[in-house]
C-alpha cells in the first residue's frame, strides 16, 4: 500500500519530531514543507472564491467611498502646502462642470497581489476605512471582500476621483470638490474619472455596460453633491496620449453615457498640446 506525500505529511507532527533525537534535524524541512503546502492550499482557495472576478458579474452598481480618508494620501497628487498649483495638485477646491474620461492603461487592471489579499484575509493589514454607498447585490465570500478592500488600498496612490475597477465596483476615491493632478489642462474644472484597464489591448465590449453605468453614477453623485457637470472629455484631448482612452471605448462608453444623462461632448476640443488629439480624431470623424 502506497501514501501520497499530502497524506504523509498530514501525518507527521513536526513539533512531535523535537522529542527523536535522529529526527529533529527533519523536524524544520517538514514544516517548511507544511507552510509550503498550506500556501498553495491558500492561494487555490483564493483563485476558486473569485481573486479574479468576472466584469459585470453581479453587482453592477457597487459602490465604495472612501473619499473621507485623507491622512494616507500621496502628496503627489494634493498638498495643501504646494506653491506649483495646477502642475502637482493642491488642497484648493472648486465646483466640477465636467468630467475627463482616463484609462489606466493597465491590461486586465492594477489587480490586488496575493500578498496583500492573505494579508487582508488573515488581519495582518487593516482594511481601509471606506463605506458601501450601494451594497453589492449578493454576500461577498471572504476573498471577494478582501479583493474589494486591496483595490481600494491600492487606488490610494492614483490621482482619479473616481475608479471604474475590474472586480465592477465604483470606488469614489478623492473629494470631488478637490482639485487633483489627474488630466493636464483638465485638472482645475474636471473630476477625474478612470477605468482600470487599457482600452487598446482589454475586451471593450465585455465592460462597457458596465463602465458606462459607474460613470453615469458618478456624474450622478457630482450633481447631487453640486457639481454643475455638464460636458464628458478623455484625457487624450489635453496631452499627448491619443489612446487615453481609445476610439472603441469612446464610443461604448462616454458616447452613450453623454446621450443619456444629456452631456456636451466637444468632439472637435484640442488643447494646444503637441501630440493631443480630440476625440473627433479619436474616433475617426474629424473633418
């Protein structure tokens, strides 16, 4: 009769090891083993629980905040001491009238490593202090909540008011009425917006339901919260990065989101920025 190596290890209680003097020099290579081995346990529990989540999976209108929580903050991106105004971002504040539309250009997203989500599954790092302002449609397993919570760690380092993530929740990230380093010459007047993806290279049509649906609900919550937003731009019309973002995310996503809620789209705007380009040429409908 023969045992797999599982079973052999199961079997052998290391610490019993200490007490044979011919053994306890194996008694350390054994745990190590059992760490071993209770890792690869860990991380396919984390991969069968849903570490990487389907876009649109179920809770299509999730909502994070955690907007309030400024102590951790990057200075890059606000400083209330800063004398470089628009160029790093400040503490000053002003009403919104649009929105600027960023990828992150990141394929498939940041995501959450597994470090940070064993460390967050066994209270070895404190969740961030946000709230739900819409609960997700169905329980959260364990893992599906520590993913939520290393995505909205993780997006403390990015300048965007609010994230569109690839687990389909909407993190409100930064004040709204904060002016934030996030959109070149859109910085002062625009709340930005990102998608946690990269438009070139991501499977547009499989999220666009679902992006188009947080950026109509964060120009919701801007208006509830006195932002006269009345115009959608991309980040490609102030700066030299014509696929932020790209043509087919344009028109599945801000095109549809401006009809709906009734925004001006200035599809022909460029700044006067080597490399800009407007969304007109984005798309391929410039003069």
């Amino acid at each position: 009769m023969t045992a797999d190596i599982d079973t052999i290890l199961e079997a052998i209680d290391p610490v019993a090891l200490q007490d044979v003097p011919f053994l306890r020099a194996f008694a350390s290579q054994i745990e190590h083993l059992l760490d071993m081995k209770e890792q690869q346990e860990r991380e396919q529990q984390l991969k069968d629980e849903g570490q990487v989540l389907p876009v649109g999976y179920d809770f299509l209108f999730a909502v994070y905040d955690q907007r309030h929580d400024l102590e951790w903050r990057k200075v890059k991106w606000y400083s209330p001491n800063t004398s470089l105004g628009d160029r790093t971002g400040s503490s000053r504040r002003t009403l919104k009238k649009g929105i600027c539309v960023h990828h992150t250009a990141v394929t498939g997203g940041f995501g959450v490593s597994s470090r940070t989500m064993n460390d967050l599954l066994d209270g070895d790092v404190t969740p961030p202090n946000g709230k739900w302002l819409h609960e997700p449609e169905h329980p959260l397993t364990p893992a599906e909540l520590a993913r939520a919570h290393g995505l909205a760690l993780r997006y403390r380092a990015v300048p965007y008011h609010a994230i569109s993530a690839p687990n389909s929740v909407l993190y409100l990230n930064l004040p709204f009425e904060m002016v934030t380093w996030h959109g070149d010459g859109a910085n002062n007047d625009y709340l930005g917006f990102a998608w946690d993806g990269n438009s070139l290279a991501d499977k547009i049509p499989s999220i666009a339901a679902d992006v188009k649906a947080d950026l109509i609900r964060t120009y919701e919550i801007a208006r509830e919260e006195g932002h006269p937003i009345a115009e959608l731009t991309t980040h490609s019309t102030r700066t030299r990065k014509p696929s932020d973002p790209g043509a087919e995310f344009i028109e599945l996503v801000v095109e549809p989101a401006a009809k709906e809620c009734k925004l001006t789209i200035a599809w022909d705007y460029v700044a006067k920025v080597p490399g800009a380009r407007s969304m007109a040429q984005t798309v391929g409908r410039a003069p």
